[in-house]
C-alpha cells in the first residue's frame, strides 16, 4: 500500500522574529523600490530513499538548489518535475506535495518583503526554474564554505532573478499616491484594535468602498486583514518578548475588554494568549 505523505504544517508566526537579512534598494524606471529577504533556515538534505511531504499552506517561500536526483512537485498549476543542476522557486501560501526521488537538495525558507513591509510573491504561480550554471555553481561554492552569510548572498542572487517579473508591480507599490501614503501613516501610528475601516475613510475624505477597493489593488491585501496582522504581530511580539499580562498587552493594543482580545487572538490563532506564550516559547524558534 502505498504510504500517504507527511503533512507539514509550517509555524506561521515568524516575523516577530529577528532573522538574517538581505535588503537591497533598486533603481526602476519611475523610481526606486526595495525588497528584503528574511532568511529562516536552511534545510539542506539528503533523501536516500523516497520521502513524500504535503504542505497544504507555507507561509514562506522556498529556494530548490537540486544538487542530484529529481523531486516531482504537485500544486494547483499542475505537476513539476524538478532535475538536478537547477535552482526553483516555491513560492509562498501556494500549496504543494513533494515527493522527492534520492534527491540532494539545498533548500532555503525565506520571507520575502517590499520597502513597505508588504509580502513579495504570493501572486506568483508554479515553481519557476532558473537554468543559470554560474548562479548555481556560485551557491554551491558558498556552501562548502560552511559560512551562512556568503550563502545566503548567493541565493539572494537567484530571488532577484525570480522577482524580475515583479519589478514593475513593486516599483509601482513604492511611488505611493498621497492617499495611501497617509493611510500607512495613520496605520503604523495607532493602536489596532482602535482602527476602523469607516474612520480612516471618513478621516481622508473618500468613501470606505473607495478605501478598501484601492487598498487591495494597491497591496494585494484587505486593509482589514492588514489591520488584523498588525494586532497579531504587535501580541505575539510582546507575549514573546515581555512578561506583560494578558489584560496589560490588550491595553496596549487598544482594546477596551481584555476579553475581546482573548477571543480575537483565540479566533486567529487556535489558542489563549497564555498558551501561546507557553507553547511557542518550549519550541525551537524558526
């Protein structure tokens, strides 16, 4: 019978974290834009045999440095078959199954990011494939040096040559119209739990609809969900980092009702703010 692969289920809650970091600013056409990469760990293995992984949701991305054998990928584009000597890129929230055929990879988990905070490579689809010898020669070469840092600016090589197709969205992301410029100000300087869609519209003078539908297209996210994750990302930072109560971090945050906050971080993240700080804090951070 034939096994049913191991499910991965990725941590999600790593960008309260420091990380190394490669960022570099790049000049366009119209102006200037950044992406930055968070690297989170660089598992490098060996398959002597055949190992199948179902990750139904990665928050991160992926680099496939395929040193010898094959791996064949499923996700919702199709079926991949991955050969030895190339380099690939997985991008992240995209769903995939592995099955990897006594492959040797060098693989890299990163976070990719613009100059405004916002993911880089969620629109990307399939896993696309960088035949470049020197690229691939110059990562390998880093690698045996045991050195991380002159690894990780190898790969970074191979992320701008797979965001080469992005750099036209994210120089455009970068030339904010005073509108958006405001509304990230009115964001990064207020508690989250006191932001309102309605208010922030009734405060730029443009309707809610008008303030949703621009900030979507504009970011390739919900200004809601954006508000959200930023709750989420100043909690767990300060569950993590401090020795603050639970009451004392919802204050914090703006909110009126520790309650309120205990069912808001229950309802995103499947446990109290006290199990969270328990459990995230027995386990190795990513």
């Amino acid at each position: 019978m034939k096994k049913e692969p191991i499910v991965d289920l990725e941590p999600r809650d790593f960008r309260h974290r420091v990380h190394p970091n490669i960022t570099q600013r790049i000049q366009g056409g119209k102006g200037d834009f950044s992406i930055s990469c968070d690297f989170l760990g660089f598992p490098f293995s060996r398959f002597k045999g055949t190992m199948r992984f179902n990750h139904p949701r990665p928050p991160f991305a992926r680099i496939f440095v395929l040193e010898s054998g094959q791996v064949v990928l499923k996700t919702p584009e199709g079926r991949h078959l991955l050969k030895s000597g190339n380099i690939y890129f997985l991008p992240p929230e995209q769903a995939f199954e592995a099955s990897y055929l006594r492959a040797k990879i060098k693989g890299f988990h990163l976070y990719l990011s613009d100059g405004l905070g916002f993911p880089v490579g969620t629109g990307i689809k399939g896993v696309p494939a960088l035949s470049d010898s020197r690229v691939f020669a110059s990562i390998m070469a880093a690698v045996e040096s045991g050195e991380p840092a002159l690894y990780s600016a190898a790969v970074f090589q191979a992320v701008l040559q797979f965001c080469r197709p992005l750099f036209p969205e994210l120089e455009a992301r970068a030339a904010l119209s005073p509108t958006y410029r405001k509304v990230l100000e009115m964001l990064a300087g207020a508690n989250p739990e006191s932001l309102r869609v309605g208010e922030i519209a009734k405060t730029l003078r443009i309707s809610r609809a008008a303030l949703s539908k621009g900030f979507q297209r504009q970011f390739k996210m919900p200004l809601k969900r954006f508000i959200l994750d930023s709750a989420l990302r100043r909690a767990k930072s300060l569950l993590l980092e401090t020795d603050m109560s639970a009451s004392e971090i919802a204050a914090s945050l703006g909110y009126r009702e520790a309650g309120h906050f205990q069912r808001f971080f229950r309802a995103e993240v499947g446990m109290t703010p006290l199990g969270y700080r328990g459990n995230r804090k027995t386990e190795h951070p990513l």
